[in-house]
C-alpha cells in the first residue's frame, strides 16, 4: 500500500471534499463555455451539450446530495451549527429559484429564459452560482473537524475539566503527551 492510499484510509471518507469537487464539476464547464464565448470563440455544439451535461449532472449531486449532505452536519454538530443552518437555508433557497422554473419549463415545453422573463434573468443566474458554492462551502466547513481530527464533542472537552484524563482522551487517542499525574506526591 503507498503512502498516499494508507493517510486516505487513516483519514477516512471526507464527503464534504466530495461535494466541494461536484461544485467544481459543476461550476468549470459553464466557466469554461461563458469566457469562451466571450472571446468569440465558436465551441463546437457537441462538446458544447457534453459540457453541460456533465455540469447538469453534477448540479443534481451537489444541490440533493450536498444540502442533505449539510442537513446530516447540522443535525451532529457540536458546534458551528447557526453558520451550516445558514448556509443551508439560502442553498435551499437557491435550489428552489433555479429547480422551481425548470420543472416549469419542461411541463409547458418552453425554453426556460421564456419562463423566467427577461426581469428573472440575472436572478436565476446568480442562484445557479451561489447554490453550488453554498454547499460546497458548507460541506467543507461541516468536514473541518474530520481534516483537523477534533472529532471529540466540544461538551466532552468543557466537561473533562474535573474528571480524570484517561476520560478525556479522544477517540483518535491522547495527542497532548502524558497527562499531568492529578494525585499530589506522585
């Protein structure tokens, strides 16, 4: 086994790097088409709907998978939690401005531009933006204490305070040293 495969066992699943790569997935071939387009370069219409295909497709994992993704964190949060209910409520958000229309678009067979109006435009557009980073966002936050291996609940730690170390040790093992002996004279 390589090193690289023994600290990605050791580390374990980290689904909020998955969910922060999906954004990336989803955000890079639409960045990709825009600037291109911008420079007057004619993308061909094949790779153009392989492009956003893959980017539709990653939009459906990050926006389902990513917000019950955050809803999980929040839910066994020991702390942090008011910052991951936002970022999850306004993805929600976003998620139901840019979905809602679609669905829309699709029952009456119209083009979703036709849909939103011209006045919904850049609404649309700037929740198709944020919904993706806001779950990335949050899923990163959320697997923070995962990367930095603080897994111990922060109540856990507060409460040590008078009982004996060998309590208060983490489950990844004591990484302080020896504990300080607690029994005078010895």
């Amino acid at each position: 086994m390589t090193i690289q495969a023994e600290t990605d066992r050791r580390r374990g699943a980290r689904p909020g790097v998955l969910f922060a790569v999906a954004a990336v997935t989803v955000t890079a071939p639409r960045l990709a088409l825009a600037f291109l387009a911008a420079d007057g370069v004619v993308v061909p219409t094949a790779w153009r709907i392989d492009l956003l295909a893959v980017s539709s497709i990653a939009t459906a994992i990050v926006l389902t998978g990513g917000t019950a993704y955050l809803a999980h964190a929040i839910a066994v949060a020991s702390s942090g939690r008011g910052v991951l209910v936002a970022l999850w409520t306004a993805a929600l958000a976003c998620s139901g401005a840019l979905i809602a229309p679609a669905i829309v678009a699709t029952l009456r067979a119209e083009a979703l531009s036709v849909v939103l109006g011209v006045d919904r435009h850049w609404g649309w557009s700037i929740c198709a933006v944020l919904a993706v980073d806001l779950v990335a966002s949050g899923a990163m936050l959320a697997d923070a204490p995962l990367a930095s291996r603080q897994e111990v609940p922060t109540f856990r730690i507060g409460a040590c305070a008078g009982l004996t170390p060998s309590l208060c040790r983490s489950p990844l093992g004591q990484s302080a040293g020896n504990p300080p002996n607690l029994v005078p004279g010895r």
